[in-house]
C-alpha cells in the first residue's frame, strides 16, 4: 500500500504520542511484506516481540561486520529460536574488508575514524538489506545519543537510503521511549537480551569498538570512546547528523 509524501506529517502528528505497538501495527499493515526490523540490541527484539503479536507479515535482518562479541552471534540465534522466525544476516564484501585490512590493518579506526570501517562493514551491507524495502522499522530513541538522535521522528523518509525513484520509510515506534521503558517491556514479556548487557554494556556494537559504561555514564559513551562524542553515528543513521 505505501504512503505519500504528504501524508508523512499527518501521520507522524497522529502517532505523537502513539504507542508502538499501534506503530508497528500501522507499518505492517501499509508495507507487508517489502518491510523489515533492523535487529541488533535490546530494542529490536521489543520491536521483534511486538511485531510478532500483531500477527503481521515482517522479515527480520542483521549486519554481521565480522567483528561482533561471541555473545552477540549467539544472540542472534537465541532470537531466531525463541520467535520461530529467520533472520536474514547480511556480511560485508570480502574484497573490500580485505583491500581495507592490507592496507591499514585491523584497527585503522583508532587512528582516523570508524567511518571507513563502518561504511565497509555496515553501511553496504544495510543498503543491499534494504534495496528490496520499501519500508523498515529501527529501535531508535531520543535518549540514545543527545547528541544525534533527540529530533529522530517517529516516520519519516529515510534521508539516506532513500533514491530519486525509490522512496523508502522509515518507522522509528521507540522514539519517545526511555531505556527504562524498554527494560520493563524485556523483564514484564520475557524478551531474550544479550548477555553483555549484565556485564555492563548497554550500546553494544563491535568488539573493537564498544567498552562497558560505568555509573553515571551514558549509553553512547561506551561505543568510539576515542572520538569526537557528538559524531556518534556508525552510517546506518547518519542523518541523525544533518538534522
């Protein structure tokens, strides 16, 4: 079914302070089946549980960069084990990685950026994920990075991902929601979350790249810990930084 242009506004004004589930409910209805979760942490799998619950046709994606935590890929097939549903992961270019690797190492980004690393190992691989989309749905909140996600809407045509002949949405339920809430939806449903977070962790990206936070530290500066901390964005979000 898809939406227009115009509508976008109208619908985002109407879920202003809609709850997710009705979002989700919305999405699914207006994109089954060109629509899929992005699924990485805690957030995705409250979108995974709710989006199951509605009963709605929805596929389910991953990005392995080749560098995630042990726990995480075992994550990702308790996910996959728990709702009965395949997850599509998607891998970066070998060439690529490797042409990268030969010529500044394994931890190029600790000396110019992560945005090399990322475009290689994630942002490529996100957009063959999303080239047969006409919609996906991210576990984005304002609280995430005050930095770069504070205007993050709750609909909107995704800035990046989206070409002069294809326009793609972009549902983002969680926005308004607080990692506290996220946290009482996994302990009240049984939602699966990876074991890092007990250790922790609470933005969990590569292993080179994310460190546990301590007390009174936000989520985000576990990950790049090293850079500059309003630039946060690994390029799956990127125009987060335009806004």
């Amino acid at each position: 079914m898809g939406l227009g242009t115009v509508a976008i506004p109208e619908v985002t004004k109407f879920f202003a302070e809609g709850d997710p589930h009705e979002i989700i409910r919305f999405a699914l209805e207006n994109f089954s089946p060109r629509i899929a979760i992005s699924f990485s942490g805690a957030e995705d799998v409250v979108l995974v549980d709710m989006a199951v619950k509605t009963g709605g046709e929805f596929s389910v994606f991953s990005l392995d960069t080749g560098r995630l935590h042990p726990e995480t890929y075992q994550f990702i097939d308790k996910v996959r084990e728990h709702y009965g549903i395949p997850i599509e992961v998607y891998s970066p270019q070998a060439a690529a990685v490797e042409n990268l690797v030969k010529a500044k190492g394994l931890y190029s980004f600790y000396k110019d950026g992560h945005k090399e690393c990322c475009g290689i190992r994630k942002v490529e691989p996100l957009r063959r994920a999303l080239r047969s989309l006409d919609a996906w749905i991210t576990g984005q909140r304002h609280d995430q990075s005050p930095s770069t996600r504070t205007q993050v809407a709750i609909v909107e045509t995704d800035p990046v991902f989206s070409s002069p002949d294809h326009e793609l949405i972009k549902f983002n339920p969680l926005a308004k929601w607080t990692s506290q809430q996220v946290w009482a939806y996994i302990r009240e449903n049984n939602v699966p979350f990876n074991p890092l977070h007990e250790r922790g962790y609470v933005s969990i990206g590569c292993e080179p790249c994310t460190r546990p936070v301590l007390p009174g530290q936000h989520e985000r500066e576990g990950r790049w810990w090293w850079e500059d901390q309003t630039k946060k964005e690994c390029g799956l979000h990127v125009g987060n930084l335009e806004r």
